[in-house]
C-alpha cells in the first residue's frame, strides 16, 4: 500500500466513500478502509521526518569523531546566533574543515551534511 499512498489519499480527500478507490486497503468498509490509508500515511510521515536532517544539540549528543558536519555557534557565548559552517568534532573539540588547524568555540548544535548532488565526484 506504502508505493500507492498519495493515490489513496488524493482520492479519499474527494471521496465521501472509499468504494471505487481501487486501492488494495485490505479492509472492507468505509470508515477501517480510511484509518488504514491514514495510519499508512503517518507511519510514513514519520519515517520522512526521522530521514530528514536536523539540529542536534550539542548537550543531547555530540557526531562521530573526524566526520564533516555543519554546526551552529553561539556568538561568543552570548547564547546568540554566531554563524554555521563546517567542522569535525576530534573528541575534546571542534575543528574548522577547511584548514585543519583551528578550533571553533560555542558549538551548540550540528547536523550531518547532505548528500552532494548526483553526478558530482
């Protein structure tokens, strides 16, 4: 059902009645037929919002160490927006990617970076 979910929804946000859906709901009546396409739905809702990237903070954990991710700081410790850029985190600190050499203080949250584009090396 998961590959026809959005079939099934378009169609039961202009139906008052799922008969004539065609889906395979593997219900027979109206009202099982639609909690089985909305439980689908979220089910896979979920799924989405755990796939896509978000902020983690600093406090609930830290990435893997020498692994590129953007990270977020406070400006000066002030508990403001600093900037975002890329970094490692090397176990007791973080490290600017670009050079290697410098470290980053006031990280309070991180992400993993996206995948590059398809066809980019």
């Amino acid at each position: 059902m998961r590959e026809n979910i959005v079939e099934h929804l378009r169609f039961c946000a202009t139906h008052f009645s799922c008969s004539g859906c065609g889906g395979d709901c593997k219900t027979g009546s109206n009202e099982p037929r639609t909690k089985a396409v909305l439980n689908d739905a979220a089910d896979a809702i979920e799924e989405l919002l755990a796939a896509v990237p978000h902020w983690i903070s600093v406090e609930e954990r830290l990435p893997e160490k020498h692994v590129e991710v953007l990270i977020c700081t406070e400006d000066y410790g002030k508990n403001e927006l600093g900037f975002a850029n890329t970094a490692v985190w090397d176990g007791s600190e973080w490290i600017e990617t670009w050079n290697r050499k410098e470290s980053i203080p006031y990280v309070s949250h991180w992400m993993p970076l996206p995948e590059p584009p398809k066809g980019v090396e």
